[in-house]
C-alpha cells in the first residue's frame, strides 16, 4: 500500500501557517503506536474519538434544557459538533491543523456529567469540590475508553475552557470555537422554549454582534480570524470579545442561574449524588470495567467515573429501579382460570 500519510505530512509541511503545529512534530502517545500509512497521528486521534463509548454517549447528555420533548433542543453531542465545525472554518483559514483541531474540538467533553453543569456542581457535592468536567475528559480518554492519545490532542482537552490555555494555536481556537458555540446555541435554544426573546438582548450588543444567530457566529469567527492572521496568538477584536462576553454573562443571569429551564437542577443533583452514595456502599454493582478499577484508581474515583459518564436517561432509569417501587400487578382470576 502506497505510504499516503507520508504525503499528507508533506503538504502540512509545504501549505501551513509557520505558527501551525505540524502534524510530524507530535510528542507522541504514552504507548507509541507503529506509524500509518493512511492517517496521520491527529486523524488516528479523530477516529478513536468518534468510535469510542464516551463520544456515543454525548447524544443523550443534557446541554442547557434537561429532557426536553421538544427534538430541536441541543445535547452534548450537538454542542460538540457545532463547536468542530466552528473551530475547522478558523484552522482553514488561519492555515493551522484542521485534524489536531477536530480531534481536539471532538474530544473537548466526553468527560461532561449527565444533566449539563448541574451534573458537574453534584460530583462537588459529593466526590471532590475541584472536580471539573474538563479533567474528567482527559480521565475519560486515558483511563476509561483507554484511548491513548496524543499529547497535543490530550493538552487541548484539558485547557478548552477557563483560564487554562493549551500549548498549541489549533488548541486555543478550540476554546475559542466552544465559547461562540454555546453562547449562540443556547440564545437559540432559550428563545425557542419561551425564556428570552431577542428583544431582550441589549442593544449594543446586537449592534455589535448582530440580531441573528447566523450573524453573531459570523461576527465572532470572522474577528478570531481578522485578529489572528499570520499572528503566533489566537485573539480577537477588543470590542467584539467584550460583547461575547457581556452576552455570555446576560444568559448566566437570564438563563444558566435563573429560568424555568433550571427548576429541576436540584432534583437532578440530588438524583446523582444519591447514585454515587449507593455505589460508594455498594461498589460491586457497579460495571466490571469499573469496579475492576477500584484497586488502580480508588473507591471513589472510580464511583465519579462511572456516575459521572452516565446519560441522563440512563441515571433516571438507574435511579427508578433503585428507589422507586414498582406497582403490583393485579392477575385476573377468570383468564387464569381459563
């Protein structure tokens, strides 16, 4: 078979950003895999993301709304698309690594808890006061789907999101593509259940963002790209960035910490954290996979992994059986007879 990842690697080398990280430059993986002839490490990456439980089960993980009937409503796995796409319009245009951007874009939650951040605020409660679901991501790819990642990929996982910044450029944007996603999302979403209208919104943020979903994304990518040219940082217009940021404290005022959306926030820490209790005393009900870690990793990490990497259905579901009695079933007397 003709060596094609050697040809891809050549062209990184010929048509990149000199602030780009090349692909051939990686530190590698813990456990160092014979080099392909198809895909490049960070393409390798991409796919044992994609192919992997964590990812799958991003589908049925809270974003903002918990279990709404309506369909449109974003998940986890909707928010990680969005952010992908997002995040690979920047690295083409910036001229960076679109494969170490969509692996890294791709992988940035699988450690995020059933029921959005409410979940997360439950393992505080209960587990660690520090834990974070960009931490537990990186538990995700290294010891639970046993991934073995690259470390750029692994790097930019664990800095997507706070003060945190990841050692390379194609990293960076990622934060950057996660903050546009679901500041724009989550307007969307929020005005479509009735709790924000766009008149809401104050003016000189539309005037400086736009009026439209479309608009807004446009404004912000268009920013990160016009500030971040042949540049070794990834930034973006001073006026611009202080309206994201402003947009993003009025829909933590007006929708994260106070909607209808989160009457149920309580309910469903107190759901997971009385998960966790139950199989902190009774860890043998857990998954093999899970149990059979306790010895490496601790009793109570390992009940956080496997809390924590439940959807949500699968918590309620978990929850009912547990504590919730079932109903007798009456038997009909005349068809047992007959």
């Amino acid at each position: 078979m003709k060596d094609v990842c050697s040809i891809f690697l050549e062209r990184e080398a010929k048509t990149l950003s000199e602030y780009a990280f090349l692909t051939a430059n990686t530190k590698g993986r813990e456990h160092p895999l014979a080099p392909g002839l198809v895909r490049t490490e960070f393409q390798r990456d991409r796919d044992r993301i994609i192919h992997s439980k964590s990812f799958r089960r991003l589908m049925h993980k809270t974003q903002v709304f918990f279990s709404p009937k309506d369909e449109h409503y974003r998940t986890r796995m909707t928010h990680t698309l969005e952010v992908t796409q997002i995040a690979r319009i920047m690295a083409r245009a910036l001229r960076l690594n679109e494969d170490l951007t969509e692996a890294a874009a791709l992988g940035h939650d699988l450690g995020h808890t059933p029921f959005g951040h409410a979940g997360e605020m439950a393992m505080r409660r209960c587990f660690d006061k520090d834990f974070a679901h960009y931490r537990q991501s990186l538990r995700v790819v290294d010891y639970i789907d046993e991934l073995n990642l690259t470390y750029e990929v692994r790097d930019a996982i664990l800095n997507h999101t706070g003060h945190h910044m990841a050692s390379t450029l194609e990293g960076v944007l990622v934060k950057y593509a996660d903050r546009i996603a679901y500041i724009n999302h989550d307007i969307d979403d929020a005005c479509r259940a009735g709790i924000l209208s766009m008149e809401q919104i104050p003016v000189e943020i539309r005037k400086t963002l736009g009026n439209t979903h479309s608009e807004r994304i446009n404004t912000l990518v268009s920013s990160v790209i016009d500030s971040s040219m042949d540049s070794p940082v990834i930034s973006m217009a001073k006026d611009v960035e202080e309206a994201m940021l402003e947009l993003r404290s009025f829909l933590f005022k007006n929708v994260y910490e106070d909607s209808i959306a989160k009457a149920e926030e309580s309910k469903a820490q107190d759901l997971l954290i009385t998960l966790y209790n139950y199989y902190h005393g009774h860890p043998d009900k857990m998954p093999e996979q899970y149990y059979n870690n306790i010895e490496k990793h601790g009793l109570e990490t390992s009940v956080c992994d496997f809390v924590s990497g439940m959807t949500d259905r699968y918590a309620v579901a978990l929850f009912e059986k547990l504590y919730i009695p079932k109903q007798w079933e009456v038997v009909d007397d005349i068809k047992t007879n007959n």
